[in-house]
C-alpha cells in the first residue's frame, strides 16, 4: 500500500516539457494570428473587393424616352422593347446542331452564320441578330444553345407611319431624336437611366438592395396640337393631289384659328421612319416650316386690310385697272383678264394684279410695310420646329416703286407657309394673330392686335367673293359653310434669275366658316405639271376635301342660312360643339 | 454573515448574466429572423419589378399592336373595299337647337 503509494506521486518532470508545449500552443496562437492579420489586415481590400464581385452587382434601371401623341392621345411615336441576340463564338461553335437551330430561327444561313462565327472564334462577344421582338428571342433562348445570350434594348416606332412622318421626326439607331420634334425635344424625350446597387445570392436572387441606387427618370410624353384624323385627311388628299399633279411635292397646314394651335402638317414626297433605309430620300424635309417661297396673290387680303385700316379705301371703293396692265418705270404689271374698273371684292375674287399694285403704290412703301409687319411677315414664327425658315422682308427705305408695286401683289419677299397661315389666322381671329405652335401646352404666348376687328371682318367679307361662283376658286367652297380665302398662282424663281415660265406653286388659303372662322387651311402644290397650274384649280379641291372632313371630324356647324329651309323631324339632337379644347376668345 | 453575502452575490451575478444572455439569444434570433424577412421582401420586390417591367413592355407592344390595326389607311382600306362604304359629299345637319 505504502509502495504503490510511493508509484504514485508523480516524478518531477523536466522544465523543458511545460516550455515545449507552451512553445507549441503560442506558435500555433502565432500563426493564426498572423493569418488573421494578414486576411483582415493586409488582405482586406483584396477580399473585400473578391466577395463583392461574387455578390454585388450593379443593376441599370432603364429610363424610357417619352412617348409623341397627338391632342386626342393617339401614338405617334413610341419606344417598344426589342431583343438583340448576342454569342460567345467559341462556345458557340462546339455544339454545330445549336449552331444551325439557331441559324434557322434567326432565318439566317446556317452555313453562313458558322463561317461569321469562325472569323471571330477569339471574341468574346458577338452580336448575331437585328433587334427582334422578345418573343422570338424567347424562342432562340428556348433551345438552350451554349454561349447564346439575348440582351433587352429599346426601339423607337412610328405608328402613324409617313402620315406625320416630317413632324415627328425619327430617332437614329442608338436612340437619339435626328429630325423634327424628336430632335427638337431631345431634352424632355430623353430618359435618363439609373442604377442600384444589390447584393444576390448565389441562385442570382437579390437579397438586399439598400446599397447606394440612383432613381431612373423616364423621358417626358409629348402632347402635340395635332389631330391624327385631320393629318391623315390631309397627308392623303395631299399625296392623291400631288400624284395626280403630277408634282414635285406639297403642303397641307390647317390650323385653329383662335387657339394658333397647328391641327395638322402635312407634306409630301413623304418617307416611312420606321424605315432606316427611307429616311434618306429627302422626303424628311417638313416643307411647311424649312421652305419659304414668295407668298404672291395670297397677301392681297393683307394688303387691303392695311388699305382699309389706314381709311384710304372703303371696302366699296373702286380701283380702275384699265388696261389690264400697268407699267411702273422698267416693269409692266399684268392682269390675266382685263377686268377694267373693278371694287375691291373683284381685286381679291379676280385677283388682278394691277388693281393690288394700284393700291400698294397709292399706300406708298412704307404703309405697306408697315402692314406686313403688323401680320408678321418680318418675324419668325418660332414655331419650336427644328430648321424653321426665316422670313425676308426688306425695309421699307429699300423700296423703289417697282418694289412697291411687286410688293403689293407679293413679290420680292418670301415667307413659310406658317407665315401666310399666321397672317390669316389673324383675320380670321378678329384681327389678332395668334401665336402658331405644335405642342400642346406650350407658354401661352398672348395673341398680338394685327388689325382691328372691323376690318378683318370686312376683308372676310371681300374674301368670299374667292370662292363665289366667279370668283378664282369656285372649288375651294363647301357645301353648308361660308368659306373665305385666296388663290395664289406663284411663278418661281429660274436657276438662271428671274422668274421661270412654267414652274409655278398653286396655293389656297382659306378659312371657314367665314362668319366666325374656327379654322384655317393652307394647302400648296409645288410645280404641278399634269396641265393646269392655277392655285383655284390645283389646290382649292384639296382645301375643299379637307377642310370639309376637319369641320365635320371637329363637328363645326354649318353656316345658318344654308340650313334646310323646311323644319325636318326632331331627331336626337346632333350636338354641334365647340372645339373641345379652343379657349375663349380675348 | 459570509454564507449569506456570497448566495446574495451568487444569486444576482447568476441571475443578471443568465437573463442578459437570454435576451442576447433571442435579439439574435429576432435579427435573424428579421434579415431573413427583409431578404424574402426584397425577393419579392425585386420580382414585381421584374412584373412591372415586363408589363410596361407588354403595355407599349400592345399600344403598337392597336395603332397598327386602326391605322387611318387600313380602316379607310377595310371600309371602302370590304365594307363598301362612301363619304358623303353632300350631307345635312339636323340640329335641335334654333
């Protein structure tokens, strides 16, 4: 008992010992604190930067571009989503029967698509489609081939085609407005994209995205004045003219008299936008707006308003143009008809030139200046389009006699054709001339006193006389209304000076219905060369045709007196409202 | 006089840790818990976005689809050659109103 005793205690054992593992567990506390060190210490930005990429990604939040529509909220231009197919070649290639799947979907050759595939086998990154619509993108995904990958874009379309085709304008490939309002209104189009950070899992879910985000900012709609039905009246009456005119081109404006917004703008050669390859034609050109020509016989109702206005002719006056020709130092004015000793309603109805120039140089240089300013033949329209033509209108003190004279009867300066539709509106508004403009909504610009409201109605009075039977326009009328306006028969300007001898601009100015106009109209077929040329002959069919269509699509009731004279059976009411949107008038 | 002081000492310096590391582990679930929540709502969020893109994108193909098929051209087209419509030229007004 006492020796196992004795066994047990314990023998003293070597210092060494308790070192060694002291020596042991502190290297072994060393090392994983130097690991320690260095994961946190030294390496840490390294892995901190190694995790996020594993986990943190930065997503883009698209910014849409706003949408065009016209006043009753119809689409004109649009972004839709497209899908653009893209493939690792390398990848690609190794499974040949995903290769020529994939060819067919894409309706391409497969053959073909191999070889383009080999040209790049080192790339990365190959884009094997044009945009094409997310279901068929669908489609190409659904076969699983390796490496192929679709990528979301935006693609900008036009639904209303060539009909708006100049006024609208188009985008260029990535997404930026090239041509006419989409130009024009880049800065509110335009969405800006943003983008969040978030954290994903490792099956690509996001679990957090609380990190640093900026907000996406959808591009603004635009609201445009024009009426889709009334452009398509117009572009449609306008190609049929055109073709049948055989012309180089045309214009059609109509317009809201007292609002000055533009109902409808249309133009012809026209061009398709949803087209790349149409957009080069010249048809892009918006004509009413980037042409000015000289306005010819259509100021003669301005200048007689300034003549009314200044009291030097009453609207029964008479102005003797006998001969037919008046020679004003080295130029000789014509008339096409010798009218003799005429008043002032057969000047405008007979449109004599003669009897204009009598009244232009009677006014004297000045006051006939003086009354073009006052319509704004000297100021742009600032209209907001892109490439608007400036007017030309020389002073005055530049004026000789002969200037005067081809003055009078609209020679010798030139305009757009927003210009004349402007000056009109004027007299159609009871003498203020509104400011012409596209979008709706735009700063309310106050109407400018152009002439007194006497006067203008006077002038309206003498304008019907255009369309009367003898008058240069018989076929501008419409049945039911009261329709006023002015032909214009414009000779052009040769290549060689001067004026050529059978290159002509017929015009048609007008506004109904006379008694209140609601609307005017402008329509011009430039260089009509099946045969006639005349401005009643050429252009007022196509004012007729449309402005009948507007006024029954804008519901503007006919004038009184051409009503049934027997009381028909009460119907429903048919309600004859005003323009929705016109505002009162000043 | 010792014996008591140390059972009153052991008591309150077993009860105040044992309560502190229980609320520790239950503020640790709830944590859990919560993240876990967040995770799922911002799962979800993310999908509607996803939703929510994919129908704008629907929304605009369709706003294309329907102005395609009402194109002035192809209902003027349908009513004039299907349905053998005419504008009339001459039409009157019966209005109500004197």
């Amino acid at each position: 008992m006492n020796g196992a005793r004795a066994n047990l205690v314990a023998k003293p054992v070597g210092a060494w010992r308790r070192w060694a593992v002291f020596g042991v567990l502190g290297l072994g506390v060393t090392v994983v604190l130097g690991r320690a060190f260095q994961l946190q210490v030294l390496q840490r930005d390294f892995l901190v930067q190694e995790g996020d990429k594993r986990h943190i990604r930065t997503l883009v939040i698209p910014g849409h571009r706003g949408d065009i529509r016209d006043r009753r909220g119809e689409p004109l231009a649009l972004s839709a989503p497209v899908e653009m197919i893209w493939a690792v070649p390398a990848a690609l290639l190794e499974s040949p029967q995903h290769v020529y799947a994939v060819a067919k979907l894409l309706n391409k050759n497969p053959r073909e698509l191999d070889k383009f595939l080999r040209d790049r086998e080192d790339r990365k990154f190959v884009y094997i489609s044009d945009p094409i619509s997310p279901a068929d993108a669908q489609r190409v995904l659904a076969l699983k081939a390796p490496g192929v990958f679709s990528e979301p874009s935006y693609a900008r379309y036009y639904p209303a085609g060539e009909v708006a085709a100049q006024v609208v304008g188009f985008c260029g490939r990535d997404g930026q407005g090239l041509e006419g309002l989409e130009r024009a209104q880049e800065a509110a189009l335009a969405g800006k994209a943003g983008s969040r950070r978030v954290i994903r899992d490792r099956a690509g879910r996001v679990v957090e995205d609380n990190l640093e985000s900026r907000d996406a900012q959808a591009g603004r709609d635009l609201a445009l004045t024009l009426d889709l039905r009334i452009q398509y009246l117009a572009y449609r009456e306008l190609k049929a003219a055109v073709a049948k005119n055989n012309a180089r081109g045309g214009l059609v404006v109509v317009a809201d008299s007292s609002t000055g917004e533009i109902l409808a703008m249309a133009s012809s050669p026209g061009f398709n936008p949803n087209n790349m390859e149409d957009r080069k034609g010249g048809g892009e050109r918006n004509r009413a707006i980037t042409d000015s020509f000289e306005p010819g016989s259509t100021v003669k109702p301005v200048l007689i308003a300034q003549a009314l206005s200044l009291g030097l002719y009453q609207p029964t006056s008479h102005v003797d143009t006998t001969p037919g020709f008046l020679k004003v130092g080295s130029l000789t004015v014509h008339d096409v008809h010798p009218q003799g000793d005429i008043d002032l309603a057969t000047v405008l109805s007979k449109s004599s030139n003669v009897g204009a120039a009598k009244i232009g140089l009677s006014l004297g240089a000045e006051a006939v200046w003086s009354g073009y300013q006052h319509f704004g033949f000297g100021e742009p329209v600032y209209s907001g389009f892109p490439g608007e033509a400036s007017p030309v209108l020389r002073h005055f003190s530049e004026w000789g006699q002969i200037a005067t004279a081809t003055a009078s009867y609209g020679y010798g300066l030139s305009l757009n054709a927003l210009h004349l539709v402007r000056a009109y509106s004027a007299l159609a508004n009871d003498g203020l001339m509104p400011h012409l403009h596209l979008l709706e909504g735009a700063s309310p610009v106050p109407p400018q006193r152009a002439v007194s409201a006497n006067i203008a109605s006077e002038v309206r009075q003498l304008m019907e006389g255009v369309v009367a039977k003898g008058g240069t326009a018989e076929r501008a009328a419409i049945p039911g209304y009261r329709v006023a306006g002015k032909t214009g028969t414009i000779r052009k300007i040769s290549g060689e000076g001067g004026y050529a001898e059978n290159k002509h601009q017929s015009v048609f100015i007008g506004m109904l219905p006379a008694e209140h106009p609601r609307l005017v109209g402008l329509v011009m077929i430039d260089e009509p060369a099946a045969g006639d040329y005349y401005g009643g002959l050429v252009a007022a069919p196509v004012f007729s045709t449309v402005m009948q269509g507007a006024a029954r699509l804008l519901r503007i009731p006919p004038g009184s007196e051409k009503l049934p004279a027997t009381p028909l059976p009460a119907l429903p009411s048919t309600q004859t409202v005003a323009l929705p949107l016109a505002e009162p008038r000043t | 006089m010792r014996s008591l002081r140390s059972l009153v000492e052991g008591r309150g310096g077993l009860l105040l840790p044992l309560a502190l590391a229980l609320a520790v582990v239950v503020s640790a679930l709830a944590v859990v818990r919560t993240k876990h929540e967040n995770r799922a709502l911002v799962n979800d969020l993310d999908r509607l976005r996803a939703e929510r893109e994919r129908l704008d994108m629907e929304w605009s193909q369709l706003q294309l689809e329907e102005a395609t098929l009402s194109h002035h051209a192809r209902v003027e087209k349908i009513a004039r050659e299907q349905l053998g419509m005419t504008e009339p030229r001459d039409y009157a007004v019966v209005s109500s109103k004197p």
